[in-house]
C-alpha cells in the first residue's frame, strides 16, 4: 500500500519531474518542479485549489515517482519528453522541441559559423540545447564569436575568398577575416575546437585568458579595456545552463549507475532514445562479499541484458569494468549489430551518468525496503512461477480472454507482462469475425491464430526492409502463454502454435467452483500453488487483468451498438448530438431520465431536437 504522508516527507528540495500514477498504474499525469517537496505536497493540501481538472486528477493518484534533475531547464526538457512518450490522460500536450533554440556550430564548412536554430536538423552540424531563453543564445553567439573571432557572414568560402573587402567586425577586432586569407583554415579550426570545448561547458581556460588580460589592462591603467573584460567574464558566468536531457546525436543509449552501502545497491537505468530520455527504472541489487562497483555493474549487465528484448546502440557505465570486450562481443552478438560500452570521463555524457548516479543515491537512502517490497511483487512473483514450472528466463508473459454476452459482440483481449508489471503499449484487441453464438474455444482458437499469424508475418516484412524487430506491434513473442482455464483452453492454445510451427510453453491458470485461482496446468499436470505467495497474488492479478480488458472492450461496442440502434433512429440526431449527449449523461438510461430542458442545454442541441429525443425515448 502507498504511503503518501511517508513518500511526501521524502520528497528532495531539488528540481526534477513527477509521475503520477492511477490504481491500474497507468500515467494519469506528468510535471516539473522547481522543489519536488513544495510542488507535488500542493497537490495533497485541502486549501490549495489546482482547478476541477487536477482536483479529478488528485483524485485518481494511487501512487507518485519523481526523477531529480539538475535543473529547472532539465525538468522542462524532460518533462516534454516523457509526456510525448506517455501521452498521460491529464495533461495537455506539451510543444514539440523545435520551439525551443538551440545554437548550430556549422562543422561542414571550411570556415564554420556558430549561429541561432530553432530547430536541429540531420546534418553535419554540431547542435547545442535547448536552452530556456533566446535571448540568452543569441548573447552566448555574440560572445563565442567576440571571444573567438569567428565570422558571422554568409560568404561561401573559400571559393569567395578575395572578392569583397573585410566587413566592419574585422576592424574592430571581433573577426579574423577568413574572407580576405588573413587566418588559415588551420588557424581558424582551432579558434573554432576553442568554441566548442566553451559550449561543452569547458570555461576555465577562457575565464583564466579574460581575468588574466583584464588584470594587465588594469595596470596599464586601460579601465575601458579592463572594464570590457570584466563583463566578458560575468557573460560566461551567466551562459545559459547546458541541457543533459537531450542529446544530439539522436542516439540509442542506456545509461547505467548504482549506489551502495554494505548490503545493498540500488542501479538506475536511463534509456535514452532517439536521444532523448523516454523513462527510467530503477533496480535492487544485494551486494555479495566483497563486491565493488564494477563487479555490480557487470554482473547487472549480463542479468539485466539476457532478459531485455532492446538493446540499445550504446550503454554507458559509471566506472570502467572488467572484460569490456567480451561484454560488447556478447551484446553485439545478442543485437545483431554493434554495441559499445563506454565510461565517460567529461562533457553532457558525464553529467547524464552523475545524474543517473544521484537518483540512484536518492532511491537507496529513501526507498530501499519499498524496492524490495516491490521487486518481490513483481520480479520475485516471477522466479516463484518459474520454480513452480520448471522454466527460466520469463520475462514477457501474455494472456487472453474471451467476452461475450450470448454470443453478442464477442471480443477477445490480449495483455501482456514483463517482470512481472503490465505492458499496456503492447495490449490489444480482438473483434471476432468467424465466430458467431457462445463458442469460447471457437474464439479463443480465432485470436490466437490471428495474434501469431500477424507477428510472423510482420517478422518477415521487417527482415525484408533489414528493420529491428521492435519497430513492429505484434513481432515480440511472449516467454509463455497464461490461457485463463484449464486443460480444454490449454489444447486450443498449443493446437494454434502447432498449426503455425511454434514453440512457445503454455500454462492454464485454474479456478475452483468459486472462481477462485487454485494452480497452473501445466505439461498435462495441475500443480497446486501456495496462496500466500507473490507468485499466487501474481497470477490472480494476470487473470484480471484480462478479463477486465476483454469486458471493458465490450462494454464499449455494446454502448455503440445500443447508441446506434437507438438515437440514430432520432429524426435530426447526427453523430455530433448523440456523441454530445452520451459525453453529458454517460448512458442511454440517464438519457432517458432526463427532462427536455436538460437535454436542450446539452452541447449542440437546441429546443426541438430535445423536445425529439425526449418524446421518442418516451413514447415509442
């Protein structure tokens, strides 16, 4: 059970973002804060009024995570990213990232320009950002190119080289004049790798060059000179904050780093795609005798990446290992492309590793015996499973349902969970086409040939276009099929993988006459299964899981079919009015009960359309 007042005392003083999650764990909503304690307690506070729409969201919140950022700015950044991802129920959709500035060092030219970008395009540039503040950019630019004496001009060069004389900011000693030969190429690069060691946040050598010549202006009483160099200084001081959220290189990465204490650890995970931050997971960890931090971390490595179907392009650790090598020769072969482990020693890659670093330390000063409360709920009700069957490596479990009412409408769900948690980007549902009357096994036979049969056809048109299987909705197989029933749903099931030439373990979960999960049946023999276990409460969850996805998809197709089989039949009822109608009153019986003038304040209805609904409700 959540503790709120317990998790709200925990809270940091720090920025970051914060996920609320419902009862079924979905994202109902994401924020930043400047303090996640002061942010996330206003929503647990009577007086403090956030309006109806949080006030219903607050009410939803079974439980809360935050991850800390350095920044405001790595909040805002962060927080667009994962809304984007989750698509929560309560936000309203953040702007896409092409609205926030970045600064575009042209690398591709012989003579490069640092310029102002609002958006960061897939060319040989070097981008920077986004930052918070175009006017901040636009002054960091100034700056580089005072400081450096880069050119701000569009002349192609060097092909026009020689033709127009030097503009104004050569003489006043803010150019070096690559238009006119004055600098070489040479010359001018390395003004240039000056500019980008400043933007990878590298100011101590331009601090000590300014504080240096501002002293020697000031001996030889230059004060305007002087003066000039002091606000150089106080302008790099001020530059805007880098950004670590998002990287630049668009990207696969993984970012990997632990706390520790005596007996336990705690390693948190960034997964970084298309450079961006998309989510985060945190794992406990006990520390064997004499274990350090690379001996963790490689011993998580290979447990964490056996078990994961994505492994990203890059992963990047705290502190180098042992056997790097052949980890990247095992993971490259696991990908089916190259993979690189690397340990950052500076820049945002460093930060991004110190971040992930600092989360960790939070979780294991806060949160460890939550953790392991949790990983026994979820991970640990797994290993139980496997122990019970006799199978490893279950990391990806699906099961199905049948609903129908009399054969009406009947559906099929399909869930699905990995280690142990729901997955619900990768539910789906089944409308039943050949099956007509109350025929479970008919049904069941149905989803089940049309979930597989689409999987390997999309496997094979992704191997045709040389795509990674993960870019396809149907192409992860699961670890092991859950047939909600016993040896009859168990048989459809391996007849359907038989049909197709699938290797795939098959377990029923059974129920006594009360409907209640007795065991698993399992290769022909019912085991019986300890109630108490996570494993028991595991499995019970799963068969809810099902079956509430499954009545849910039908309650929904029966509403549409009684909305058209009723209001539609209305004389000057089109779709927007009964969309309107059913938005308002929820069902065709509070429709119903409801008076004209009720009906006539409905959104795009009027007088005489109620007066229509409420005398054909009424009177046929």
């Amino acid at each position: 059970m959540f503790d709120f007042q317990e998790e709200l005392r925990k809270l940091p003083d720090q920025p970051g973002v914060y996920i609320m999650h419902d009862n079924t764990d979905a994202i109902i909503y994401i924020g930043k804060a400047v303090s996640l304690r002061k942010r996330v307690r206003q929503y647990f506070q009577p007086s403090h009024d956030e309006g109806i729409k949080k006030k219903q969201m607050v009410e939803h919140i079974a439980r809360f995570e935050y991850i800390v950022t350095d920044s405001e700015l790595e909040a805002l950044v962060l927080e667009c990213n994962l809304i984007k991802e989750h698509t929560p129920k309560y936000n309203t959709m953040l702007r896409d990232d092409k609205t926030y500035p970045y600064i575009r060092v042209t690398l591709q030219e012989d003579f490069p320009r640092v310029l102002f970008s609002r958006q960061m395009k897939k060319d040989k540039s070097r981008y920077f950002g986004p930052y918070t503040s175009a006017g901040a950019v636009r002054d960091t630019i100034e700056l580089i190119n005072k400081l450096y004496r880069l050119r701000t001009c569009n002349r192609k060069l060097p092909a026009d080289t020689g033709k127009d004389r030097a503009c104004l900011n050569y003489h006043i000693h803010q150019c070096a004049a690559p238009c006119q030969g004055y600098i070489t190429k040479e010359d001018y690069a390395l003004q240039v790798n000056k500019a980008l060691e400043f933007l990878n946040g590298n100011y101590g050598p331009i601090l000590k060059e300014l504080q240096e010549n501002m002293e020697k202006a000031s001996e030889n009483m230059e004060f305007e000179r002087a003066i000039e160099y002091r606000e150089m200084i106080n302008s790099v001081s001020q530059i805007a904050q880098k950004q670590k959220i998002t990287n630049t290189d668009g990207e696969d990465k993984d970012i990997i780093a632990l706390a520790s204490d005596d007996t336990d650890a705690v390693v948190q995970v960034f997964f970084i795609r298309s450079g961006k931050i998309i989510g985060r997971d945190h794992f406990h960890v006990r520390v064997g005798t004499e274990e350090d931090t690379g001996d963790i971390l490689v011993n998580f490595v290979k447990q964490f990446y056996s078990g994961t179907p994505f492994i990203p392009r890059e992963i990047m650790l705290q502190e180098k290992v042992e056997d790097i090598p052949v980890l990247e020769e095992w993971l490259t072969k696991k990908r089916g492309h190259k993979v690189t482990i690397k340990i950052p020693q500076k820049g945002l890659k460093e930060k991004l590793v110190e971040l992930a670093a600092k989360n960790a330390q939070l979780v294991l000063s806060q949160d460890k015996e939550k953790i392991k409360r949790e990983e026994g709920r979820t991970i640990g009700a797994v290993r139980e499973i496997e122990g019970l069957l006799g199978i490893k490596g279950l990391n990806r479990m699906e099961a199905y349902d049948i609903s129908n009412i009399n054969g009406f409408e009947t559906v099929g769900s399909m869930i699905v969970y990995e280690k142990g948690r729901p997955k619900r980007s990768d539910y789906r549902k089944f409308k039943l086409r050949t099956v007509s009357g109350p025929d479970d096994y008919a049904s069941m036979h149905e989803v089940l040939t049309r979930r597989f049969t689409h999987g390997i056809q999309e496997k094979k048109e992704l191997e045709e276009k040389n795509m990674p299987e993960e870019t396809g909705s149907f192409t992860r197989f699961p670890d092991i099929i859950m047939m909600d029933g016993g040896r009859g749903q168990v048989n459809i099931c391996l007849q359907v993988l038989e049909e197709l030439g699938l290797h795939i373990p098959v377990c029923g979960m059974v129920k006594d006459d009360n409907h209640r999960t007795r065991g698993l049946y399992f290769n022909n023999v019912e085991i019986p299964i300890d109630r108490h276990g996570e494993g028991f409460k595991l499995i019970t969850r799963i068969q809810d899981e099902a079956h509430r996805f499954a009545i849910e998809y039908h309650r929904s197709l029966r509403t549409k079919e009684q909305v058209h089989s009723v209001l539609d039949d209305i004389e000057g009822i089109g779709p927007a009015r009964r969309k309107a109608l059913m938005r308002r009153f929820q069902s065709l019986e509070n429709i119903k009960n409801a008076s004209v003038q009720e009906l006539a304040e409905t959104e795009s209805m009027n007088r005489a359309a109620a007066e229509k609904v409420y005398d054909f409700l009424h009177n046929s």
